[in-house]
C-alpha cells in the first residue's frame, strides 16, 4: 500500500526472483505501472500479499518452520 502524501516507504528487505507469467498479464503490469506511476516490483508485491492474505489455507500449519 502506499503512503499518504508526504510519508516515507519503510525499508523491508527485498529479493529478486524470476516467475514466468502469461504474456497478457506482463502487458497489463506494463500499463498499469505506466498509468499509476508505481514500479511493477510494487504492483506485483502488493497483489503477492493479497493474494497470499487471502489463501492461508495454502500454507501447511508448520510453515515457519519450513522457511527456516
């Protein structure tokens, strides 16, 4: 989400990753990241945690354990 006019992003550490995504979802990334003036790694980011919000079911109930 981004910031009320004049507040700062908080730094969160970051990493790269490669995904391949349907050619038509790349080009509507394009035009919104155009239109919006927001990065596509914040347009990806922000649908990767509502997505995620909202499918915890995916997560198996031990999943911190996994990422350690």
């Amino acid at each position: 989400m981004r910031p009320a006019k004049g507040e700062k992003l908080p730094v969160v550490p970051q990493t790269r990753i490669e995904v391949e995504v349907d050619t038509k979802v790349a080009e509507q990334l394009d035009v919104m990241a155009l239109y919006t003036k927001i990065t596509k790694s914040e347009l990806v980011t922000t649908a990767l945690k509502r997505f995620i919000a909202g499918h915890k079911d995916y997560f198996p109930q031990d999943s911190e354990r996994l990422l350690k």
